[in-house]
C-alpha cells in the first residue's frame, strides 16, 4: 500500500516539500498552526515569491480543477497522527534573538504536540536545520510520548534547498541524506525518494550527528568560498589585481571548481548566516570551538563586505560625506530570484547611505513590498530607469538578470552622473564603459 505522508510546518521548506511529495504520487497532508498560511496555500498562493511553486500547488492542492487533489492540509494534530505513515517536520530554526544560537522553541513544540497522537506505526523525519544533538533529544521525546511505544521512531533528513531553486532542488537534489537508528526507518525513506534515487541520486545513509551536521557543515563551506574571495578582492584590490580574473582561473582547478567564487558584498538571506552562528555557538557548547574559529572570520569577512561597499561609494563620490548626494540601489533582495530580504546586504548597504544623509532610491523586481515593510524610511522607485533618474552614482547591489539586460546607454541619459558601482560583479564593465560610465567594482583595477 502506498505511504501517506504528512508535513508539519508550510512555511518555505514545508510548502515546497509538501507539493513535491504530492507531486511523486503520495497522498499528502500538511498542518500549520498558523490558520492564514493553509488558507492561502488552498488558494495555491504562496506568501513567498519562489518560481513554480505555485503552479506545483495547483497542481495538487485539493479543491483545484484538475488538480491531482492528493494535497490536502489541517490543524487537526489527531488527524495528523491517524493519517501518516511518514511524517516530515518541516518548522524553522530561527537565529535567538541577541544570540548566536537557533531558537529550537518551534521544533521541539511540534514534536511535543505530534507524538502524543502517534497511534499508529509512524516514522518522523526532521528536516529543519538543527544544532548536531537535538535529534536525540527529539527521539527521546518521541519515546516518552507516543502512545505507538517503540513503533514511533524517528530519522533525519536535511534539507538543501536554495531558495529561487527550491522545486528544482527538492524534486532532483544533488543528494538524499538520511540518519537512522534502524533498517526500517532506512527502508521507509527509500520508498518515499525511490524516483530520484531512481534518477540517480546518490543516497547517502548516516547515524543522527553526521546527518545533522552534513547540513551545518555544507553551508559553512559554502560560506567559506564566499569569504575566502572576498578576502582576495581585498588583497586583489590592495595589489592592483583583478579579482574576477582570478576566480575565473583558480576555479578551472575542479578541486576548487568555479561556483560561489564571486566576490562582491557578501551573502545574506535567512540560512547561511545564521546556519555558521549556530554551528560555532554549538561547537562552544561541545567544547570543540577552536575547531571553527575560523568560521567568526569567514563571518566578519562577509559582514565587512557591506562597510567596505559604502566607504568604496564615497570615496568614487569625491571622499567627503553622502549629504545632498542621490544614489540608485538596483537591489534590495538577498539574491535574485527571490523576494526575500532577510539579512540582505543590498537593503544593509542601501540604509547605511542613508544613515549617513544620502538619499537613497531603492528598486528591486520583486522585493519592494518586503523591503518596504523593513527600511521605510528609504526612497523606492518603480523602475531601474525611475530610480537611477538624477543620480549621482548607481550601486548595482543584487543581481537580477533585469539588471544586466539594463542599456546602458538609457540609463545614462537620466543619470546626473555616469557611475556605477558594481556590488556584485555581475554587470560587463566593457559595456557601461562604453556607454560613458565609470564602472567600479570591490576588488578589480579600475579600469
Ligand atoms: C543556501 C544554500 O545554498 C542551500 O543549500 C541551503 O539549503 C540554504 O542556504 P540560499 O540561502 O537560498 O541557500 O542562498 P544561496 O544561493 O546559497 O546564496 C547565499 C548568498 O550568497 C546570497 O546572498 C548570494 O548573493 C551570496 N553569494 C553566492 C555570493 O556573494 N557569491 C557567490 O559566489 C555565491
């Protein structure tokens, strides 16, 4: 008999993992305790911009002309409990507010209010990023309270999705991880992926630390890449080099390999940052801290990266202080693709001008509303072209394809002045110095 599944949590990892369950053929439900967001998925909205997961709900969701209707959700934890064979717990871990370390509250509540209505053989799988122990901890939980008794276990299961990629990657990841304590929970999770392992994803089974710790480690790594070429633009910048160019050739070494090898101001958004912080506040309470120092650097790297983009701003505005000068930001979300501006470098850029007396117009493809909400004090635009009209240098600080598609030469004839300030190293600076702009960018020559 076909497994039915259940998902906790809808937020960004809970919507994508639920409409792509449904998707390879499982009767799914999903529960939130948030009444709003059901709502809005039964409409197959999402309250985030995430391409083709919209179209993935109405495909599924039931209610939907010609939808598969195997997509369904509640709050009924009785009913959740009754329905799964296996159940994903998909809530997030937030950073502590003031503190390095994730905020557990979430995960540790919905396990607490699922394993008393495990009536039934169930296996639940944690999918949520999590400090390396708190799946044992969860297991104990589970033990204690599922009325099951010992046919309730659980496994780990960590999630790599990157969002404006989340469908893509939930559906052919690189890689299925899975942490099991028994050969049941093993085969239960190769029937739920048996289509891409089919495909030929690799499927790799572990014990609960190294589950959790694959998803802690892979994002500081990834974090790692991004710092280490920051530095270089540093020292690129300090020496005279190109650090562009020098990506490009360190990155034909496919030990090294060419992917998150771009420099500029750094990354943002609500995982990576907060993913190495929780790492190393765990590592401290593990007693293994010097094992990770290295990680507070790759940390203060990035976040100079921000600083370093507003001080190369006024130092190509003449050196002296942002009052009376106008400046475009073409950007404000943490990357494109995506209306997410948690922890953007874009918006952090864009309101420390702004502190310091620039007037500052913001325009971004889909993140206005949100970055509104955020910074309201700043000025936005509903165009490129509106936003860079009467500027005095325009920073390009997120890299929308619509940015590098810009002319130009239209922008320079509402421009005041012709410069721009590459944040991302992503625009051809042949092309806008052809057009008469003066293009910069963190650590390449000047021209
Ligand atoms: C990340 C991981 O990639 C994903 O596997 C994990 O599950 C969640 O965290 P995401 O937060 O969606 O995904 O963003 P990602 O695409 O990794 O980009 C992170 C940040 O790094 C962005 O702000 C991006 O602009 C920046 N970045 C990326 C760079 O500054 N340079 C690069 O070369 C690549």
């Amino acid at each position: 008999m076909a497994l039915k599944i259940t998902v906790i949590g809808t937020g960004y990892l809970g919507a994508t993992h639920a409409a792509a369950m449904a998707e390879l053929g499982f009767e799914v439900l999903a529960l939130d305790i948030v009444r709003e967001k059901i709502e809005m998925l039964e409409r197959g909205e999402t309250p985030m911009y995430e391409p083709g997961l919209e179209e993935l709900l109405r495909r599924h969701v039931a209610g939907f002309e010609g939808s598969s209707g195997r997509l369904r959700f509640t709050q009924d934890w009785a009913e959740v409990g009754a329905f799964g064979d296996v159940h994903f717990v998909c809530v997030n871990t937030p950073q502590k507010h003031g503190e390095y370390a994730c905020d557990m509250s979430y995960v540790e509540s919905a396990v607490a209010s699922l394993a008393p209505h495990l009536t039934r053989p169930a296996l639940v799988v944690g999918k949520s990023t999590v400090p390396v122990g708190s799946a044992d901890r969860l297991a104990r939980t589970i033990a204690a309270l599922a009325p099951v008794g010992e046919e309730a276990e659980l496994a780990w299961n960590p999630e790599f999705l990157r969002e404006g990629f989340a469908v893509q990657d939930t559906l052919h990841p690189d890689r299925i991880v899975v942490g099991v304590r028994s050969e049941r929970a093993e085969t239960l999770l190769r029937q739920v992926y048996e289509t891409p392992v089919a495909e030929g994803t690799p499927f790799v089974v572990t014990d609960f630390p190294t589950a959790e710790l694959v998803k802690t480690s892979a994002n500081s790594f990834l974090a790692t890449k991004i710092s280490f070429i920051n530095a270089m633009a540093e020292v690129c910048e300090a020496a005279d080099g190109d650090v562009a160019k020098l990506a490009e050739a360190i990155g034909y070494d496919d030990r090294i390999g060419k992917k998150f090898l771009r420099a500029g101001i750094g990354f943002g958004g609500g995982c990576l940052p907060k993913d190495i912080r929780a790492f190393m506040a765990r590592a401290g309470e593990l007693g293994a801290d010097q094992a990770l120092t290295f990680l507070r650097e790759i940390d203060s790297v990035n976040m100079r990266q921000r600083g370093r983009m507003v001080e190369l701003a006024r130092q190509e505005l003449g050196g002296g202080s942002f009052l009376g000068k106008r400046i475009a930001v073409l950007g404000a979300t943490f990357k494109p693709d995506s209306d997410d501006v948690r922890d953007s470098p874009a918006l952090n850029v864009a309101g420390q001008i702004h502190l310091q007396g620039g007037q500052v117009t913001v325009y971004d493809p889909k993140g206005m509303e949100n970055a509104r909400r955020l910074f309201p004090t700043l000025g936005y635009a509903d165009s490129a072209l509106d936003a860079v009209r009467g500027a005095d240098a325009v920073l390009h600080l997120t890299e929308w394809r619509e940015f590098r598609d810009l002319d130009p030469a239209a922008l320079g004839e509402v421009a005041t002045d012709r410069l721009i300030l590459d944040g991302r190293n992503a625009l051809d600076p042949e092309l806008w110095r052809k057009a008469g702009w003066t293009y910069r960018a963190m650590g390449r020559p000047t021209a």
